[in-house]
C-alpha cells in the first residue's frame, strides 16, 4: 500500500458538527481500501479567494494508506460529496521527507557541538582573569 496526504476544506457551517462529515470522508476511504494514519484538524480559516461563495473553510489533513487502484474513485466521490468545498489528494516523496529530516538532525548536532565549544570557552576565559 502506498502513502497519500488528503487536504480537504469542509464546508465552513460544519465546524460545529464536523464529526459526521469526518465521519463521511472517513468512510469513503475505507471503502476504496485506506486507512488512516494520521489526521491534524488546523480549523477554521479563512480562504484565499471565495469557493462556491464561501470566505471560509475548515482545513483537515489526513495521512492515509491506500493501494493505488482507490485512488481515483476517492477522488470521484469527493468530487461530489456536498460537505467537501475541495480536496487534494497527494503523494509525498518520503525519500526527500527522509533526507531533508536527516539534514534537520545533522544542523542541530553541529549546533549543539558548538554550543559546547562556546561555553568552554567561556569557562576558559573565566580561569584566565
């Protein structure tokens, strides 16, 4: 099974009942053969040009792992599902996700390496004076 991130706008109406719309989506990807790994609910915001005369959305992420033949039938029925004012459906490039936390990891490590540096110096200035 392969790993997608699904961005999807609700309706901004639904922010106070928004667990049957989840509820929905959620079920339209089980349906297809996904399973949801991880889903971050960022709220209400507000969006950068009017969709179907609405100023605002409520952004949920989803991380979802689904084989690729559900795919496109996920796609056609969110194309169509009334609670969603748009979705987007993508495949990250783990390999650049993995290298780019890689390199997070070496910077912090020279970081802390001359931090280090930094207060045996300061230590040793002490001693001099």
């Amino acid at each position: 099974m392969a790993q997608y991130e699904v961005a999807v706008i609700y309706h901004p109406d639904l922010e106070v009942d928004l667990s049957k719309a989840e509820e929905k989506v959620t079920k339209i990807l089980a349906d297809n053969g996904g399973k949801i790994v991880n889903a971050d609910n960022w709220g209400k915001r507000k969006l950068v040009y009017p969709i179907a005369k609405q100023e605002y959305g409520v952004y949920v992420f989803y991380t979802v792992e689904m084989p690729e033949e559900g795919v496109r039938k996920v796609e056609g029925v969110l194309n169509i599902t009334d609670e969603v004012i748009r979705y987007l459906l993508t495949k990250p490039d783990l390999k650049a996700i993995a290298k780019a936390e890689a390199a997070k990891a070496e910077k912090a490590q020279k970081a802390a390496e001359r931090g280090d540096r930094s207060e045996d110096k300061d230590k040793d200035d002490e001693t001099e004076e």
